[in-house]
C-alpha cells in the first residue's frame, strides 16, 4: 500500500477503467450504485461526473476567489490525494454548470461521462484551473476525478 493511502481509504480505479465498469453496470439498479439517501438519481450524477472531467480540461464555468483557492482549497486538495479518498457534499453541483436533468436516459448521461474521460485522457497541456483547489497536474486530476467519482458512484466497485 502506498504511504499516501490510508488502510480504510478505496483505491478507486483509474479514470477509464471506471467508464468502463460504468458501461457494464447501467443494468444495475441504481439504488446499488449510488449513495444511500443521494442528492440525485444516477443520470444526474453521471451527467455531474461528466462536467467535472470536461471543465478540467475546458475551464470551469466560475472559480471561487484566489485567496481560497490558495489555502483552503489548497489544503483539500493535499488532504484527499494524502488520504486517497475524496469527501464533500453529494448536492453540490458546480457553479455556473448546466443544470442536471433528472429525466435524461442514463445511457446518455453515460455516453457524455465517456466523451469527458476521452478528452481528459488525450489532453496534454496544461489543465484549468479547479473552482476550489486551483492548478492541478493532469495525475493529480485523474486521482481528484476517480475519487470523485468513486464517492459519488460508492456501489461501482463493490463485489
């Protein structure tokens, strides 16, 4: 076990590996899937995913102030990559973004979750800058984004 994992923490699967878990388990019930008592059903939260991924690369609708960003979003951010794990509020969508459509297929909502990971993965420059916790290199960004979504999915992985 790596020293910036702790014993409890879920080594959540890579970006794409998850997309491709994602693809085999839409046939599951969402109820195994997602968080007890959730904010949103699945579609919502694949389409949430989604827009993270993608403003990773494209840039965020809105950032909260420098100052934040540079302590405690910056201090979150060193937290969660030392813990290996991610933990924040489920509703909180993302400033500026599209609203989530809660009767959108979840086999679209998965499709655009797909088309994200695609271009996050082919990226090479630099990334914008995260809302909260400024600049982040792209490794830093998948193991932010694969928490994020193993926090928001926590039914993915298990057995």
């Amino acid at each position: 076990m790596s020293p910036e994992r702790s014993a409890t923490s879920p080594n959540p699967p890579a970006l794409q590996a998850s997309a491709v878990l994602l693809r085999g388990a839409l046939d599951r019930p969402e109820r195994e899937l997602l968080p007890p008592g959730g904010p949103w059903n699945l579609s919502q939260t694949l389409q949430h995913c989604a827009q993270t991924v993608r403003y990773s690369v494209v840039g965020y609708p809105r950032l909260k102030p420098a100052l934040f960003r540079a302590t405690a979003g910056a201090l979150a951010k060193r937290l969660f990559l030392r813990r290996g794990a991610m933990k924040h509020p489920l509703g909180a969508e993302i400033d500026g973004a599209p609203p989530l459509a809660a009767d959108r297929p979840a086999a679209d909502a998965l499709a655009d979750f797909e088309d994200a990971v695609a271009l996050f993965t082919a990226h090479t420059g630099d990334h914008a800058a995260h809302p909260a916790y400024g600049r982040c290199t792209h490794e830093e960004f998948e193991r932010l984004h694969a928490f994020h979504l193993a926090e928001h999915l926590p039914g993915l992985t298990r057995d």
